[in-house]
C-alpha cells in the first residue's frame, strides 16, 4: 500500500481580498520506503503540498490518504494523535526545542507516543548512535553545529518508527558538505529502517539521491519521474 | 519530560523577564502579607484588650445591655454569687476558665465639693484580685508586661479616676497629673450642696477617713436601690488616662464592696454584669453554647442573658471590618497588577515561542499540551512568587517585630509594640499563595489559549 495518496487535491490561500491559488488538481502517490523528492522553484507549492501531506494543513478540495488513513476525516485531537504515531518532521531551521538536550529532544515524540522508559531510552541512544552524536546527548541545540542540529531532528523524526518522514529543504541552512553528509545520513537511515522519506528541495545534491522525482510548477504537477522510469 | 519540566525550563530560559514577574509577584505578595499581618495584630491587639478588661463573656440582666446601663438597681443580678458558683464548679464550662468575677457599673455624681466642682461619672465596682488575673491573659503572645490595677492593695474606700474626672474635678495637682492644663474662664459655681447631701458626705468622711491620710477624696453621689440619693466619700489613689476622652472625663473605679454598700446599702448585694473569661477566643461558641442551657435550667430563676466581648464593644467590629474592607482593597488591586503582569510575559512568551508551538504541534502534541504548558508556566511563577513572597514577608515582619518601633492603638492610653504578625497565620498565607496562583493562571489561560489555537503552518511560517 502506498504510504501517500493525493486525488484531486486543491488549495488556495487568500492573501488580503485576493484568492491566490497554491495548488489546484494534485493526484499524487508517495511509494513506499522511497526517497521522494518534490521539486520546483520557489513559490510553484512544494511547502503546501508537503504540509498536507504531513496533515498540518487542510485542502480546500480532494482526498489524502496517509498510511491507509483518510485523515481529512479525523479530529484536530485524532490528527495529532496520527502525526505523533506515524510522521516524522525534519524542518529547514532544525527546530528544536532549545530548553531540551539532544537526548529530550529526540525522546519527547516517544513520551508524545507514551513509549515505556526502558524502551525509551534504548531507542533514543540508538538513534543518537546512528547519527553519530551519542557523545553529544547531554549538549542543547544551541551547543551544537547547524550539521549536529539536523542529525538530532533526524533522528527525532524516526524516533516513533513512523511510517512517513517529511523534510522541508534540510540543507538550505547548511554548507554544501555538511549538507551533502546530511543527505548521506538520511539515505542512510531510510534504508536501514527502511522508512519512506518525502522531501521538498531544489538541491541537486538532494535530486541525485532520489529515488523518485516530483516535479511542481505553479501549483500543478508538472512531472513525475520515478526510478524505474529513470533506469 | 514532563509539562512541569519543560514549563520550568521554559521559565529560565528568559531569566530576566521572569525575574521581573517574579519580583512584581513577590512585592504583590509582601504587601498582601504585611499588611494582612499588621490588621491581624490590630485584630487580635484589640480583642487582648477587651478580653483582659471585661473578659470573652459578660453574663447580665436581661435587657441590660440595652436599656440597663445607667440602673444598676433594676437590672442587678440579685444571686450573682451563686451563679458564679454554678459556672465555676460547671463540669463543662470549668476546663475552660480562666476568671469568673462580678463588675457593678453604676451612674452617678462625682464631686470635689472642697473645690466647689462636680461632674457626672460613670464608676465601675470591681473586684482587684481578679481583674488583676484577667490582665495576664495573653493568648496572642504580645510582648506585654500588664501593670496591675491602681486599686491593688488599696484600702476599701479607695478610687482611681480618669484624667478627664481629675481635670474637671481640679485633682490634676494633688494628684500629679502631667498635661493637665487648668481652665483659663472661672467656672461658675452651682448652688451649695443640699443640707442632707451634706450631712451624708460629712458622715462618710468622718467615718472613713484617717486623721493623717491627705489623698485628695472626692464624693460619689449615687441613687439607691429606692432611688434615693447616697454618698461615697472616695479617696483617690491615682488618675489614670483610660484612652479614649470620653470614657477618661467619666471614669471612677472602686472596690466593688464600696460600689455596691453606695448603691445596696445594707440590703442584698448585687453585681450588673459576670465577666467570664476563657482560655481561648476559640472557646467562646462552645461556652456560650453551655451558659445558654445553664441559664435556662439551672439558672433560670432570673432573666439573664449571655454576650460575648464583640457584641459589648462594638468599635471592635466597626475596626476589625474597616481593616478588614481596606486588605480586600488592597489585594484586588495587586491582584489586578499580578494579572496584568503574567498576561503580558505569558503573552510575549507566546510571540517569542511561535515556531516552537509550530514545531510542538506538528510532532503530535495537542492543543490540550500546549495550553497545558503555558498554564503550567503561569502556575510556576505564581507559585514561586507566592513561595518568595512569604518568605520576604517573614523576614521583614521578623524585622519589623524586632525593631522596637510603637504605636498607640486607639483607645488605649499607652504605646504598645508595632508587631506584623505574618507568622504561624496559616490561613492568611496559605489564602495569599493560592490567591497569586489563581490569578497567575487565570493570567496566563488567555495567552496559552491563544498558543493552542496558532495554525500549525503559521506558526511554523513566524519569523
């Protein structure tokens, strides 16, 4: 089953008495354990449409289906519920909490979910292991590079073993190398926990790991091209 | 990580605005305390005073307290020994008494005929020993050091009179009254004395007085039981200020033996009121509720009637409740200040923290969990004002306490020490630190209600 399914979705945002529309006639399926990128210049949709497949947004029109759940159906409560249990978030400016120490901020989807302690910990300094910061576990973001940063919200992002894990451009605040070993980092992880990773970029870097390729244009899909279709 | 953690550190994280919260918290809560402390000590100084000179409880003469006060003849209390007696040996009522003793208060004309002077008075016959022993109550622990009665040790016929009485009756020499300034206008003289009155002053002094004694002796004229006029000669052992003029212009105390031969006679002596006094205020319910029942059983041969010390001084719930309307006044308007207070970091915490909230929510935590934690944070500097509160409060009463500093209360006539009683006053502290959270919360429920309802993307979108 595919993790994401987008029929007919539509979006338009009103700025002042003026409709601007942001996305309009999206059919969409996400594949499962891909790396999904969705591309296209600045302002063509990929934030919004990124957005509502991570169900922090509501579509004017259509239907999204993530991991079998028709979520436009579910209360605010159900969906954060939902987000907490299968979508991992990776942001552009890292966000993390910064009153937390890398290990809180990677173990609090895991107090969100209600995992047990035990079980708690042994996946936070598993995670923190496999970025490669378990020396680091104690230190606030505000202690840690711009690189360390992201390898936290990564693996605060597949702490809850989700389902799907969405990136809004994660290199664009990182130099090319730190960003690049970032990127080597997610592949990495995504294969090993064999998650599906959806991202928005323009980063070429970005583009020649994915496994497939969406292409945006002034809100519509202007291409799909998936790896098959590449090979 | 708790909500109780995260709100915690959420608070240091801008030390220098919850700083300044906290501080405006904790002066909100000083002066709720101190000033609550300070109408405590008013409250209970007040009550010490009325309990140490009339007691918790005055048995009288039905209607007495209403229409009795200048006629001691009617509304005496014929069998006063006896009811002394029941109350005393009364199983219930012994384990709570301290002093169980007889006053006469009577009206009369007091006189310094030698002098061509005389000038309504009001005395009050008492029995020295235990008024003495009623002044040692002191279950508020004021630093006191209770003087006993002038009248102590004196000789029957003796009398102590307010400063006011000394002043009109020319005594303020004779008995070295200080800041006793003599009438300028030559008071006009009344016509003499009646022959009979006369003769009965003239009788009492040759009969009382001792050829060396040169005490100043004044005449008490007073009607008897038959409502015929009588005459005490008194000598005055002392004037003392009784606080407040218009007592102190009538005041004459005498040994109740002599106050009651003034207006008994030879007949059967009786007292207008039984002073009851209790080991503790907190008693007093549970022994009126006993001396009610006495009064209608065993006690029941005449009509008495019980009241406490509040009801015969009602200065004392006119006081209590002025001080009373001004702590409400004052903790409103802190209260107001607290609100304003949190409201506004809470709500520039909001505006700092949106993309946090952003973040918090698209993880998965509801709308609940972010109102959660900016309560939580509203509840924290409330509670951590209110606990620094308290603790600033009780040093500075400490200081104040210990300062020596004094204050005469109205209606005495002597300084007394200005305490602030914060300590030990559970209630009033444990009321100000729950009253400072509340507020605190209800400050900080519209900002965090705000924080709940940010749209994710927006909030992510903040710069």
């Amino acid at each position: 089953m595919n993790p994401v399914i987008l029929n007919k979705v539509a979006k338009h945002y009103r700025l002042d008495s003026v409709d601007v529309p942001a996305l309009a006639d999206i059919n969409l399926e996400i594949h499962p354990q891909r790396f999904t990128v969705l591309s296209g210049p600045s302002g063509s949709g990929k934030t919004t449409l990124l957005n509502l497949i991570g169900c922090v947004d509501r579509p004017d029109s259509g239907e999204i289906i993530v991991a079998g759940e028709p979520v436009l159906a579910l209360k605010d409560d159900a969906l954060s519920d939902f987000r907490a249990r299968r979508i991992g978030f990776i942001f552009q400016n890292f966000n993390l909490l910064p009153v937390l120490s890398a290990y809180e901020n990677v173990e609090y989807p895991l107090l969100l979910n209600k995992t047990p302690p035990k079980q708690r910990r042994e996946r936070v300094l598993s995670l923190l292991d496999a970025v490669g910061l378990a020396d680091r576990a104690r230190n606030r973001p505000g202690q840690l590079s711009g690189g360390q940063r992201q390898r936290v919200a990564i693996a605060r992002a597949l702490a809850t073993e989700p389902t799907l894990v969405l990136a809004d451009e994660p290199t664009a605040n990182l130099d090319s190398h730190t960003g690049d070993a970032i990127i080597q980092l997610m592949r990495k992880m995504q294969r090993e926990l064999k998650v599906t990773f959806v991202f928005s970029s323009h980063d070429p870097q970005v583009l020649a790991e994915a496994d497939d390729v969406v292409s945006i244009r002034d809100g519509r899909i202007t291409e799909i091209r998936r790896q098959e279709d590449v090979q | 990580m708790n909500t109780f953690k995260l709100a915690l550190r959420n608070l240091l994280r801008n030390h220098r605005r919850s700083l300044t919260t906290l501080l405006a918290m904790t002066i909100g809560a000083v002066s709720i305390l101190l000033f609550g402390g300070y109408a405590r000590n008013i409250n209970y100084g007040l009550q010490t005073g009325y309990v140490q000179h009339s007691g918790h409880l005055q048995i009288q003469h039905k209607d007495y307290f209403l229409y009795g006060s200048g006629n001691p003849a009617a509304y005496g209390i014929r069998n006063y020994q006896h009811v002394i007696e029941v109350v005393k040996n009364d199983p219930v009522l012994a384990p709570m008494l301290t002093v169980v003793t007889p006053v006469l208060s009577l009206g009369g004309i007091g006189g310094n005929f030698a002098a061509g002077v005389s000038r309504t008075v009001v005395g009050s016959g008492v029995l020295v020993d235990d008024q003495n022993r009623m002044r040692l109550w002191n279950d508020y622990d004021f630093p006191l050091h209770p003087k006993k009665l002038a009248l102590t040790g004196t000789a029957p016929d003796s009398a102590v009179i307010g400063t006011g009485v000394a002043r009109v009756l020319q005594l303020c020499g004779p008995l070295k009254v200080k800041n006793c300034p003599q009438a300028q206008v030559a008071v006009a003289s009344g016509a003499d004395a009646p022959s009979d009155i006369a003769a009965l002053s003239d009788q009492e002094r040759v009969q009382d007085a001792a050829p060396t004694d040169t005490s100043p002796r004044i005449e008490l004229l007073a009607a008897n039981a038959h409502g015929a006029p009588n005459v005490a000669s008194l000598k005055v052992v002392k004037a003392e200020s009784q606080g407040v003029k218009e007592f102190d212009d009538l005041y004459v105390g005498l040994h109740l033996p002599q106050a009651q031969r003034l207006v008994y006679g030879a007949e059967q002596p009786q007292a207008t009121a039984i002073a009851i006094q209790l080991k503790h205020t907190s008693q007093i319910p549970a022994a009126t509720a006993r001396l009610d029942a006495l009064l209608g059983t065993t006690l029941k041969s005449e009509p008495l009637e019980v009241h406490d010390y509040a009801t015969l001084n009602p200065s004392y719930g006119q006081i209590t409740g002025m001080f009373s309307a001004i702590f409400g006044f004052i903790a409103i308007l802190i209260g107001a200040i607290v609100l304003f207070t949190v409201g506004n970091t809470m709500s520039m915490a909001v505006v700092e923290r949106t993309v946090e909230i952003g973040t918090l929510r698209a993880i998965g935590l509801r709308r609940g969990g972010i109102r959660r934690l900016f309560v939580t944070e509203g509840l924290l500097l409330g509670a951590i004002g209110a606990v620094l509160g308290v603790l600033v409060s009780l040093a500075l009463a400490y200081l104040v306490n210990h300062g020596g500093l004094t204050w005469t209360p109205p209606g005495n006539s002597d300084p007394v020490p200005l305490t602030v009683r914060v300590w030990g006053e559970v209630p009033m502290i444990i009321g100000t630190a729950i009253g400072l959270m509340v507020v605190a919360v209800i400050s900080a429920w519209w900002p965090a209600r705000r924080a709940a309802k940010l749209e994710i993307v927006e909030a992510l979108r903040h710069v």
